[in-house]
C-alpha cells in the first residue's frame, strides 16, 4: 500500500479558526433569543408596576413617620411654658376668625401670620392625626399646597387651628387614591362612632364621628363654626378616581380614651423586619434577573484542547472510513 506524504499538518489555533462554526453550533445555547430577552422585559416591567404602589406607599409612610417622630422629638425637647404659649396664640387667632365673614380668602399678610402659628420645628408641621379604624398616621402641614398634599395632609385655611376648646372648628384633607400614598383612600370605610386623635404639641384630642356628608367643592357650610362647639372635620375626594366632590367626616370632642393613647415617637417607627424586607426582597430579586441575563447572555471561552481533541477524533473517523472504502 503506497504511504501518503503529500499530507499537511496545520496548528491547533489555525484547526479551530477553520472549524469555528462547529464550535459556535456547541455552544449557541448561551446566546438568549429574541423572545427570552422580550420575556425578561416584560416581566421585569410588570413586576415594577405592581410593586410600585405598594413600594411608594412605604417608602412615604416611612419618611411621613420619620416626620412624626421628629415633631414629637421637638415638642418634648421644647420647654412647657413655651408651648403654652404657642397654643394661646392659636386660641387667640381661632378667636379673631369667629369675627371675619371672609375667612377663607386670606391675604398675604393673612397667611404669613397663619404659617408662624404652631410651626414648631419650622418645616411646617403642626401636629399629627391618627386613625386607628383605617391605619393612618400623619403629619398635619399648613396649607392646602399641592406638594403637601401629595405626601402628607394638610390643614385647611380659614377653619380653626387644631388646638380644641370652645368655638372650634378644624378641617383637616387628604388625597384619596394616589399611586403614591394611600393618605385618606380608605375615609370611607369610617363609620358613625369610629373615632380619631389630633395631636397638637404636646396634647392629645379625641374625637368621636357623629356626621358623614358629601357635598360639592364649593359647599363650606358644613365647615361653619358651631358656637359652644369642638369640632373637626375630614376631607376628602369622592367618588374613588372620579373626585367631583367631597367626603366630610365630622367628629366631636370626646374625654381622652385611656386604653387608646396616641403613639409615642417609639411606636411610630417602622419595625426593622419591615424595612429589611421592603428593601432587601427587591433587591434580591433585581440580582437575580441580572444573574439569569448574565448568564444567558456570556458566551464561554473556547477551550483549544478540548475542540482539537474533538476534531481529531472526527477527522480519524473520516479517514478510517476512508481507508476502509479504498
């Protein structure tokens, strides 16, 4: 049998340049298709927009119980006599709008002087409400001011300020339904004899509701004051997502409730267990998409020696079934 010599041998490198597309066939399970991709995107997107509610709520009620703490850190930093003063002066400008038919239309030098009333902590908070039957616990900022009532309630001008006592009438409104914060979402579920507390430097008010009214936006009767009278109302939009008009839920002053006292600073604060859940499930999740795209997506190195050894086996194959023809 004549020996072949006209054979050639090439190197390891220039054998796997030539038969590349075999090794691509090995491993083109590594590259994600088009619909793995699209898959990942939508589900990413999905699982954002649903979290996101739920995400922002905390996220506002975290900083909003921060805010809370904060004040009651103040009030009980701040020397008695000063906050009693501080409340005279709001007794005493609760008196002089007894006298002003206009009160609702405020001027600039109006609001200016309202704004100084019960500002404590300087950033615009005057107290807080709580509402045991619905989970809600706020801070009370001056003003009706969209950026406030975006994240928190808000006090509304021209009704009284929310230190109690004869002749009072205080209007507290929140938003209801943002994707944000749930605020007053749920006012509604408030029934005749739910009650509520207004917290105000360093005193807490009970109220028991005694009316729920819905009127039109422009309707202030109901926000009248009442000679005699301790009042406070609750505001908000009505019907759910559609808002052409208002919910009113009025309470009246009751004695103080001994087994339902106010939260402390202490109490306001989110539980640990809460915060690590709300912040470390996301971001474990987010790690693992990425560790799933990564590894869908990186191609493996090429190991030299394990394709020649591959392609000297099939070549021997073919040669042998070569020689075994001739």
């Amino acid at each position: 049998m004549t020996q072949r010599t006209d054979i050639q041998y090439e190197s390891a490198d220039q054998t796997v340049e030539r038969n590349r597309p075999i090794a691509d066939r090995r491993f083109k399970h590594g590259r994600p298709s088009a619909t793995t991709v699209v898959a990942v995107v939508v589900l990413v997107t999905g699982l954002g927009i649903i979290a996101y509610p739920t995400v922002s709520d905390w996220w506002n009620s975290y900083h909003q119980s921060r805010a809370i703490a904060t004040y009651v850190a103040a009030v009980e930093n701040t020397d008695p006599e000063k906050l009693e003063a501080m409340r005279q002066e709001a007794r005493e400008y609760n008196q002089r709008l007894l006298k002003d038919g206009n009160r609702f239309t405020m001027t600039e030098a109006e609001k200016a002087e309202y704004k100084k009333l019960l500002d404590l902590t300087g950033n615009g908070v005057m107290g807080y409400v709580q509402i045991n039957a619905i989970n809600v616990d706020y801070p009370i900022y001056h003003g009706m001011d969209d950026t406030v009532l975006q994240i928190a309630v808000g006090h509304l001008e021209g009704t009284s300020l929310p230190v109690g006592g004869p002749d009072c009438h205080t209007a507290i409104s929140g938003h209801r339904g943002l994707p944000s914060a749930r605020l007053f979402t749920d006012l509604d579920r408030l029934v005749e004899g739910d009650t509520f507390t207004i917290t105000v430097l360093d005193e807490t008010m009970f109220y028991e509701v005694d009316q729920i009214r819905i009127v039109e936006p422009s309707d202030l009767s109901n926000l009248e004051i009442i000679p005699g009278g301790d009042y406070a109302t609750l505001i908000t939009c009505t019907p759910y997502g559609i808002n052409t008009h208002r919910m009113l839920v009025r309470g009246h002053r009751i004695d103080d409730i001994l087994d339902s006292q106010a939260v402390t600073a202490g109490a306001i604060q989110i539980p640990r267990y809460i915060a690590i859940a709300a912040v470390g499930v996301p971001m474990l999740f987010v790690f693992l998409i990425g560790m799933l795209v990564y590894y869908r997506t990186r191609r493996p190195e090429l190991d030299k020696e394990a394709v020649v050894s591959e392609l000297i086996d099939v070549m021997s194959k073919r040669d042998s079934r070569t020689e075994a023809k001739r």
